[in-house]
C-alpha cells in the first residue's frame, strides 16, 4: 500500500499553483471550436426502457456530439410529473460496465433529473474523429500531435452538448443544472463548467486530465502511462514537445480559471492515479466559490465521507437546501 505523503504534504498542496501552460491562442482556440459545435443543431431522441424501479422514468438518450457523432446514454427521472434540477454525470476512464444506468436512477431517486454521458469510443457512444499519425498507445493519445484532431476536443465538446440537451428539457429546470463526475468524469465535470454558462454546480472527484507534466512524472499507475508507451514508441524531444503542447489546450488546469460556478473537489493523499499535486493545480487555479474535501487514508475510489458532502453541496446549490451538521 502506498504511504501517504508520497506526492507532498498537505500544507505543501494548498500553496502548490504551477503557472499555466497555456499557449497564446488557447482562448481562441476554444472559442472557434464552441462555434463548431453550435453549427451541429441541438437534437435528441429519448426511448424509454424497463427498469425495475417504480419511483423513477428510465429512458436511453441520444444526441449528436461534435462533428455530428451520435453519443448515447442513460437519462432518468423522479415518476412524478415536475420540473426538476438538472445534473449530468460523466465517467472514469474506459471504466463504466453497466453504462452507468444504475447510478444514474440513484441520482433520480434523489430528487434530480440525471444524464449519464457515455463517452466517444469508450462506451457506446461513435467516435468519428481521426487521427492524423496512426501512433496513439489509448485514448490519451488519439490525435495528440494535432490538437484540432486531439480525441478530447470532441469529448470535452460533447460534454458541452450534454448540458444543452438537458437545458432544452421541459421536465429540467435550465437555471439549476449541474455537473458531476471521478477521475475523467471529474475533468470532464470541470471542462463543461468551464467551456459552459450553464452548469450552476459543479462536483468533480479527485479530477484526471490535469496537471499533465507533472501526472506523466509522478503517476504510478493508471492512463496517464498511455503518454509514457506513447514517448517509448515515439521517441524524440520533438514529438514530446509537440504532445505536450497539444496537452496543454486540454488541461483542465489551464481551463480552471475560466470556471464560474460553485465546485467541490475531493483528493485522496495516497491516489497514485491522480496524484494530489495535480488536482490541488486545478483547485487553487480556481477563481470561484470553492472547497476540496481531503481524505489522507484513500486513494483513487470509492471514499464513503464524500458521499454526504457531494449530495449536501448538490442540495444546496441546485435545490435551495441548507444541510446542517
């Protein structure tokens, strides 16, 4: 078991704020790549199916991403008929064996009308974006050395898109909307914030897709290894910094500034996956009313102590609900 602190110590963390690594046209770039995917129309398609639960409407939902890719998921909602405050989930990494429909009811039976985002090529959601040079070793480095072709724009991009379809809801409340999700659904929660005016809330769970030169360095285990198979395969300082500069535009870190609603953070001290570095950079790069919850003894999973404070922060920013101690 890893021995906490591995990373930094916590009084190391809270000050710890690399400087950006933005290249020059990063705002321009995600302004232009917004307005390509307001050419794409907002357009769905609900189909209700079974599911054993009779306090909750459970429907598969499709939508056209960018570029037109058509992205699925699980949509469900409390039986009775109302308006009620939005919240679109997004998953781990290749990691959502069900398609996430059981969670997504959860999140119902608790009051929200909840989306569940498969996303492109890792679940059952098209992928239509190509690569231009044919040496990815996974997903992290699908179209890395073109960030115009980078597999995340469209990712990103249909998590944008998620939150609009859920606006144009009539059983959605479009002013209370949130965002939520662990690991890439927690970079992902945290991009949509960002590259959206929608979300009032956001909750993003010990975040991946951040800090990148620092998680290719220290991260022990999990995606961010792709980069290092990606570096062994395609060795040469140009292509490192290429990939690192197409890295950049996708950072999470870089996109903390620009967002503006409520978020809660969680960070484990001994998660060798996302390590607390980089998720305390994204953290105090946030310009908005902000809180991270630490837990010193967990890693990157399931932390039972979060629960309560995710489903109180949802409460009171979506609902209206003050939750006492």
């Amino acid at each position: 078991m890893i021995k906490q602190p591995y990373d930094m110590s916590l009084e190391e963390l809270k000050k710890y704020k690399p400087a950006l690594t933005r290249q020059a046209d990063f705002e321009e770039f995600w302004t232009y790549t917004k307005t390509l995917l307001d050419e794409e129309p907002v357009s769905w398609n609900l189909r209700r199916v079974d599911y054993p639960c009779e306090r909750a409407e459970v429907y598969e939902l499709t939508y056209s991403g960018y570029k037109g890719c058509t992205i699925r998921g699980w949509y469900a909602r409390p039986s009775e008929k109302g308006v009620y405050p939005g919240l679109v989930w997004y998953h781990g990494y290749n990691w959502n064996f069900d398609g996430g429909i059981h969670e997504t009811v959860n999140l119902a039976l608790h009051g929200y009308a909840a989306f569940g985002m498969l996303c492109r090529g890792q679940q059952g959601s098209e992928d239509n974006i190509g690569t231009p040079h044919g040496h990815e070793s996974g997903w992290m480095t699908k179209g890395v050395l073109d960030k115009d072709a980078y597999y995340y724009r469209g990712v990103y991009m249909d998590a944008v898109r998620a939150v609009e379809v859920m606006a144009g809801f009539e059983d959605v409340d479009s002013k209370r909307i949130g965002v939520i999700g662990g690991s890439q659904g927690g970079g992902l929660s945290l991009a949509a914030a960002a590259l959206s005016d929608i979300p009032a809330a956001a909750v993003s769970i010990h975040p991946f897709l951040s800090h990148y030169q620092r998680s290719v360095d220290i991260a022990m285990a999990g995606p961010y290894a792709e980069i290092h198979e990606f570096f062994r395969r395609n060795s040469s300082p140009e292509i490192e910094a290429k990939t690192f500069e197409t890295l950049s535009y996708f950072d999470v870190m870089n996109l903390a500034p620009m967002v503006k609603c409520p978020t809660l953070m969680s960070s484990g001290l001994t998660d060798d996956i996302t390590p607390p570095s980089t998720v305390f950079a994204v953290y105090n790069h946030l310009q908005t009313d902000k809180d991270i919850k630490v837990y010193r003894y967990f890693g990157h999973e399931y932390t039972p102590a979060f629960q309560s404070e995710k489903l109180g922060f949802l409460q009171k920013h979506l609902k209206g609900i003050e939750v006492r101690a």
